[in-house]
C-alpha cells in the first residue's frame, strides 16, 4: 500500500480508530461518533460516512467481516480495520499533530470583503457576532467542569479546551475590531465610502421609480 500524500479527513482518522477498538457496520460508527460527541470536531452525515467506509474499503484499509439482516432492514456490512489501515491511522494521526496546515476559516474570509458594507453595519454585525462567542463561551465554560465531575478523564475532552481557546482568541479579535471602527483606528477608504453613498442613492432612486 502507498501512503498519501495527503492528511487524513477527521471523518477517516474517527472510522479508522473505532474499528480499531472493534469491527462494527457504519451505523455503529455513526452512533459512537454521537455518543462521543465526536460530531462537534467531524462534518458527519450519513453520505459521507457510507462514502468514507467505501472508499477505505476499496483502498484496504478495512474489510468486511460479515453481513447480516434484521428483519425488513436493509442488510449491514460489519468491517474490521486492516493492518495497512491501523498503519494508515497512526501514521495519519502523527502527521497532523505535528505538521500544521493552512486552514481557510469562512470568518477570515468575510473579513477580506468587510469594506464591502458601511462602517455602522459592520460594528453591529461584529458585535452581534461577540455576544454569540460570548454565549458559546459562557457554555462551555458551564459545562466542562460538569464533564471532569462526571470522572471523565481530561485526555478524551482537550479538544473542548482546544475549541473554547479558540473562541476565546476569535472574541478578542472581534471585539478589537469593532471598537477600532468606532474610534476610527480602522477606517475606511474615502472612495470605497462614496461608492456605498451612490448604491444607497441608486437603490432608493430606484425604489421611487417602482412605487
């Protein structure tokens, strides 16, 4: 087998590690990934999960075991991860905890048009944006101790603390870039003000013509 050249997706490292822990059939996987909570960190749904296991299959990296029917329900495939795949994981896990990779948020990208809207909306936009952080914050910050309460070891729960980091840099961003439009330290370019004024002229011009 050949390695990729490419990370894992996290929807393979989590197929990958739960048929290590034992063989299942993809509706197995799907419900452990929920009970986990893995859901928060991996973009599931059905289509992709089944897509997953066939590609991983194709490629050797699992194998199905048996195949069984309950009644009228459509048949379900066990698999079991190979010894390619098991190598696969491990490999696949190492390189991403140790090589960063250029991720493209949708929020920085929003940010590159931000000029695109008036000043004054783009304060409240941001700042609506903070009290959402601020709520997502206060969450998690309510229910992480109930987590360590409840015995649950802290190695299986640093992604929660590696989330709520991240939210709590992101707040701080926005909340800097909302007050530094209001003071004026982030400003606008003056043509890019007057093109807003003359679409608002337009659009209310044009709103005229139509009543």
């Amino acid at each position: 087998m050949t390695r990729r050249s490419t990370q894992p997706t996290p929807l393979t490292l989590a197929v990958l590690e739960l048929l290590h822990e034992q063989p299942m059939h993809p509706y197995e996987i799907r419900q452990h990934v929920m009970e986990r909570g893995l859901d928060q960190v991996i973009k599931l749904n059905p289509g992709s999960l089944y897509a997953t296991v066939e590609r991983l299959a194709r490629d050797g990296l699992i194998e199905p075991v048996e195949t069984s029917r309950e009644g009228r329900r459509p048949e379900r495939t066990v698999y079991k991860i190979t010894p390619e795949g098991l190598e696969e994981f491990f490999a696949g896990l190492r390189e991403i905890l140790s090589r960063p990779v250029k991720e493209r948020p949708v929020f920085a990208a929003a940010l590159a048009f931000i000029a695109a809207l008036p000043p004054d909306e783009a304060t409240r936009l941001l700042e609506w944006r903070a009290l959402q952080l601020e709520a997502e914050i206060a969450g998690a910050d309510t229910f992480m101790p109930g987590v360590e309460r409840a015995g649950i070891p802290r190695i299986f729960t640093v992604e929660s603390e590696y989330f709520q980091a991240l939210r709590r840099a992101e707040l701080e961003v926005v909340q800097g870039l909302a007050a530094d439009i209001k003071t004026g330290a982030l400003q606008w370019p003056e043509e890019v003000l007057r093109s807003q004024k003359g679409q608002d002229l337009l659009r209310f011009h044009g709103k005229q013509r139509k009543e």
